[in-house]
C-alpha cells in the first residue's frame, strides 16, 4: 500500500467575527475572511498557512491594504521516551507586514493558546486508556486521516 508523503487539509471561513487576539493585534474589529492551510508530513512535521483580510477582499487573493495576516508556521514533534515528547514550532511573515508590537502579541498570544492545549493535552493523556472508546466527530476528519497514516507507517516498520 502507498503511503502519502503530505496530506492537505484546508479550511476557508468567510465573514467571521475576527479572533479576539487578531483584534488586539490587528485593530480591526469588522468582519474578516480567514483560512488556514496544513500540510502533514509524517511522521510528525505540520507547516500551516494561516492568514486574515477583511470580508469580500479575496480572502488568499487579497490587496495588501486588505490582508491582514499572511503567516506561515512549522510545528514539529519528536518523542523522547514513550511518555515525553518536545514540541517545536516558528512562524515567519513577510517582512514590514506587521510592526514589531503587532509580531510581540501576536507571539505572546501563541504562547498562551499552547499553554491551554497543554493543560488540555496532558490531562487526556492522564486519562486515556485503550478501554476507553474513541467518538469519532466529523470535525476530526483530518485526523482520522493522520492517525491512519501513521498507523500504516507503524505496520510497515513492524513487518505487519
């Protein structure tokens, strides 16, 4: 069986209420187009596309006065024993496309959302057991995709 080298999702939101920490950053409390772009290449690299422009500008295909964020970021994770694993990640934009206020809290504002993921992480895996069964959301699309993936990586490296 082939095994993809990336998979692609991507999600397009039009006419959204802006993210309470893009309106900090960004000063625009109107409606924004947003999208967010992933590529996941197993085993554990996700480059994002993540970006913000004002309601009908063209949302990717925005004029500059209209895009507001156009970032890309790399997160990757890499075990260390079965229970620890780091996590690694670094966003880049186009230079002068933010001040270095708007880049601070937007890096501040990162920081934080990691900080509640972890507190969420940790305590699922606390409580985790193979007993316990999964449900299965179609908001998980994605990941039912990855975890597929890398279950088949997992097979083939055992022989299976």
């Amino acid at each position: 069986m082939t095994i993809p080298i990336t998979l692609g999702f991507s999600e397009y939101c039009k006419t959204f209420d802006p993210a309470p920490a893009h309106i900090k950053a960004l000063g625009h409390e109107g409606k924004v187009d947003r999208w967010q772009i992933v590529d996941f290449t197993p085993p554990s690299f996700m480059a994002l596309t993540v970006g913000v422009a004002k309601a009908g500008a063209g949302m990717t295909n925005a004029a500059r006065d209209n895009l507001m964020l156009d970032r890309r970021t790399l997160h990757i994770a890499t075990p260390e024993t079965d229970s620890k694993t780091h996590y690694f990640w670094t966003t880049v934009h186009e230079k002068g496309a933010l001040t270095e206020d708007q880049e601070k809290l937007i890096c501040e504002q990162s920081v934080e959302t990691f900080h509640e993921d972890l507190v969420i992480l940790e305590a699922q895996k606390e409580r985790y057991t193979n007993t316990i069964p999964r449900v299965d959301l179609a908001a998980d699309s994605a990941l039912f995709q990855v975890r597929r993936v890398l279950n088949r990586l997992i097979e083939n490296q055992l022989g299976h």
